[in-house]
C-alpha cells in the first residue's frame, strides 16, 4: 500500500493501542482526527475488508452482545508497518511547507 486515504490512517491508528468492534473504532478514529474523520459503518466494514485482504489486519475475535455478533479487529505488524510509513511520509510533507514557512517569515 502506497499513500493511504485519511480514513485507512485513522483506522489503522485506532488499532495501534488494542483490539477494536467496528463502533470502537468508528469513535476512536473520530478522537484521534479530532472529528475529522466521520466513519459510516459501511465504510469501515468496506474499509476492513480490504486492509484484511492486504494483510494489515485481522479479526481478533467475536463475541455476542445483546444477542448481536460483535467482531474485534487487530492490526498485524505489517498495518503498524503501513500507518508508521505514511506517518513518515506525511510528516515529512509537513517539514517542506513549515520549513518554507519559516523562511519567508509567515
């Protein structure tokens, strides 16, 4: 996976810490992009799909709550390779434009 979208970064960030359901990592990455990223469930679970086919995560687990299948999603180690490699990638995006900033005085 080359440059991801937004929404796959955050996805993949919400899983860094531990094991997520689909609306625990809907909230999350809504913390964690300060409201920018706004999840439809079936973006995420289109979303989780794909990133299951390119190995960068996996189901965890399920359990029943309230009578309702609930799917935990891990990241695998080449999804924390992916999220730290674009984190990379856009910080040093950022390093032009602020470094240009800084020259001109802005």
């Amino acid at each position: 996976m080359t440059k991801m979208t937004e929404a796959t970064y955050f996805i993949l960030a919400a899983l860094l810490d531990a094991p997520l359901h689909g609306y625990g990592i809907i909230k999350r990455a809504g913390e964690q992009s300060a409201g920018r990223v706004k999840l439809a469930v079936g973006t995420l679970y289109g979303a989780l799909d794909r990133l299951t086919e390119a190995g960068l995560v996996v189901l965890d687990r399920e359990e029943v709550v309230d009578g309702r299948p609930r799917r935990y999603y891990r990241i695998t180690d080449d999804g924390v390779t992916a999220v730290r490699e674009e984190a990379v990638r856009l910080q040093q995006a950022a390093r032009v434009v602020t470094g240009q900033i800084a020259v001109v005085g802005a």
